[in-house]
C-alpha cells in the first residue's frame, strides 16, 4: 500500500496539532495550580483554617447549649469564616507587600514574587470579605457584624501598628480572639437569642466571653513566642512585637507571666459550670506545661526554649478547645 506525500504530510501536521494541544493544555494546568498555591499564600491557608476551627468549635459549642446540632449552619458557618479570615489576609499582605520582600518566610508570597498585582489581590480580597460577611449575616446579625469588626482591626489597624509599637501584639489578640466569639453566636438565630436573653442570659454571655478570654489570652505566649524565634526576620521589616523590642529578660518574663496566665483562664468553664473535670483536668496539665516551657525561656532566654513555648502554643489551643466541646455542660 502507498502512502503518498501528502498524507504523510497530513499526518505530521496532525500529529503537530496534538502536541501542541497538549502542550497548551499542561500549560493552562500549570497557570491553575500555580494560581491555587498563590491564593493559599494570600489567605494564609494555615493560619486560616486554625481561625476556622476555634469558630466552628465554639459553634458546636453553641449548637449543644440548644441540644441540636444544624449541620447545614455549621458549613455555612465554616465557608463564611474562611472568607472573611481569607480576606482579611489578603488586606494584611496588601498593605505589607514592601516588606514581606524584606523577611525570608514572607518573600515568596506572590504580591513581593511578582506573581500577583496587588490589584487582582485587592479584588479577591473584597470578593472574599463581602461574601463571607454575607454568607455570616444570613446565619446571624451579630456574627456578620463581628465578622466586619474583625477584618477592621486586624487589616487597619493591628497592621500598621506592628512597626510602631509592640502592643501591636494587645491590639491584634482583639480580632484573634473573635472567632470563637463569631462562632458561638452563629449557632443562635435571632429569636433564640432574644430567648436565652430573657430566660437564659448566662448561655449567651458568659460562655461567649469566656471562650474570647481564653482564646485572646493565649494569643501572648502564642505571638511572643513566634516574635522570639523570627525576630532576626522580623527586624529586616522593622516589625516590633516583643514586650521591649528586644530578646531580654523582660520580654522572657513577660512570655512566663503570660503562660501562667493561661491557667485560671483556661478553668474558667469550669469555675461558670459548662466545663467538667476532664476538660478542667486537661487545661490544668497543659498550662503547666506551657509554664514551664516558659520558665525555661525566662532563666535561658534562648532560642531553644522559645521554639518549645511557641510549638507548644500550637497544640495547647486546639486541644482545649476540643476537649471542651466533648466535656461541655450545658447551662
């Protein structure tokens, strides 16, 4: 059989189209996954999905208070919280985009890369803050108005503080503390807060403001511990979030003081009575360890020690509140 020259050719040419469109679809495969890693950085995907979990915690909390558990609400919950805290990211890295440049562990982000324009990441940024703020009213007023106050603090004005002064770190435990605040009320609607308002008052007062206490509390040894370790990085930006600017005996006794602050308010649910023994039990054992590990910060001020404070901040939130949503009485 002959194969004239012609269908040779065809078939080169075919074959030519199909490389190059698989070519060009790999390429648009790349830009994709390149354009996912990127958003991951601009919402700090870690740090976010830790705010997610203390909100959707406390609203499980709140969820067994009433006796029933709405899951739809909890994802709802979950997907607003994940965008305001993304957005408010976002806002952080706008407004830090010169001097994430300047910090190792930030430089890679894609605002400084060059891989984003900070107006396609203001756009998402907007985008994300309207929709989960939205996405928090339709469960709750108040959550939606939380949601808006925290994105507020932590972007405006916990940001610009971090090269002026260090109680940056007592401004921005503000917003770190709302959502677990954000979380619980979510769980109500608006009648049954005004319910609970009138026979109930303590379910939707004291077990709100005592989960923001523990949690806004932590955020010190937590932050400290992180500004201990980074603080070489942290200079290159002019950030300034240790007690006294400095790796001292002061700002080590300041990362003590704060760890064993941890211990009456981490008994706290306990001491109102919508906390058992186990939870007590379990929060007594780690703020101990957290105070020793901060102890030995304070008679070493080595770096050591302080990897051991802000490693076990890691552990020490999620925990208690974990053991505390299986270990809940209900007022």
């Amino acid at each position: 059989m002959n194969i004239s020259d012609n269908d040779m050719q065809a078939k080169k040419h075919g074959g030519d189209v199909v490389v190059h469109k698989h070519h060009r679809t790999g390429a648009v495969l790349a830009e994709v996954m390149q354009f996912v890693g990127d958003l991951k950085k601009l919402v700090k995907m870690r740090l976010t999905m830790t705010v997610v979990f203390s909100a959707s915690i406390a609203f499980l909390i709140g969820s067994k208070q009433q006796g029933d558990i709405n899951w739809i609400n909890w994802l709802v919950l979950t997907l607003g919280g994940f965008l305001v805290t993304g957005s408010a990211n976002g806002f952080n890295e706008i407004i830090e985009r010169d001097l994430d440049k300047l910090m190792k562990r930030t430089a890679d982000r894609p605002i400084p890369a060059g891989r984003m324009t900070t107006g396609q990441a203001l756009v998402l940024s907007l985008l994300m803050g309207i929709a989960g703020t939205y996405t928090l009213i339709t469960l709750n007023f108040i959550a939606g108005v939380l949601s808006v106050f925290s994105i507020i603090l932590y972007a405006f004005i916990y940001t610009p503080i971090k090269r002026k002064s260090p109680i940056a770190v007592f401004v921005g435990a503000f917003p770190g503390a709302l959502p677990p605040l954000i979380g619980y009320y979510a769980a109500f609607s608006q009648n049954d807060l005004a319910a609970y308002s009138q026979s109930n008052a303590a379910a939707i007062v004291i077990i709100p403001l005592v989960l923001f206490a523990i949690q806004f509390v932590w955020q010190f040894p937590h932050f400290w511990g992180i500004a201990w370790v980074l603080d070489e990085d942290y200079k290159r930006a002019g950030f300034r979030l240790l007690p006294t600017t400095r790796r001292d005996k002061i700002s080590a006794f300041m990362v003590l003081f704060s760890t064993l602050l941890m211990i009456p308010v981490s008994l706290l649910p306990y001491y109102f009575g919508f906390g058992g023994v186990v939870v007590s039990l379990v929060s007594l054992a780690g703020g101990l360890l957290f105070s020793w590990y901060g102890l030995r910060l304070f008679l070493k001020c080595d770096l050591a020690s302080a990897k051991k404070v802000m490693f076990t901040s890691f552990f020490y939130l999620p925990l208690i509140q974990l053991v505390l949503l299986f270990d809940f009485v209900a007022l």
